[in-house]
C-alpha cells in the first residue's frame, strides 16, 4: 500500500520543470521535495507528498482532513500499545 501525505509549499528552490524542487513543511517539519509533476504549484499551496515526490495538488480543506486521520491513527496506535 502507498501512502501520500499532505505538505504546504514553503518556498521554491528550483522552478525547472525537470528538476524543480520546493522545500515543504509537514507538521512543522521541513523537507525539500521534487516538484516536476506540480510545477504550477504556488506558495501555501498543499500538495501530496510520496517518496519525496509531489504528485498533485489538493485543496487545503483535503488535506487537513486527511492530516487530521493521520493524526487519529497515531492516536489510535499510540492507545493500542497500551492494552
């Protein structure tokens, strides 16, 4: 199974289409992600992230939905090891 998380676009790093690259946040941490297959992208857009690969854009009410299960999850885990 594949997973593909949500993260803001902070800033662009390279616009190329080839080799673009942004630096995202994910939950307040920041990592640079290749951008190619979103190159029309803008700050504070969410785009999702899998294997440090955008592969498309989402509206921001999507991904914090999607951020929000992600969290329940943890939380469920988190009670799980807990029986």
């Amino acid at each position: 199974m594949c997973l593909a998380i949500p993260g803001r676009v902070v800033r662009w790093l390279n616009r190329d289409a080839t080799f673009a690259q942004a630096e995202l946040e994910f939950d307040g941490i920041r990592r640079v992600c290749h951008m190619a297959c979103v190159t029309d992208a803008v700050e504070g857009d969410f785009v999702l992230v899998h294997a440090g690969v955008a592969i498309c854009r989402v509206n921001a009410a999507e991904a914090q939905r999607t951020l929000d299960d992600l969290a329940r999850l943890g939380e469920f885990e988190d009670a799980e090891g807990e029986l």
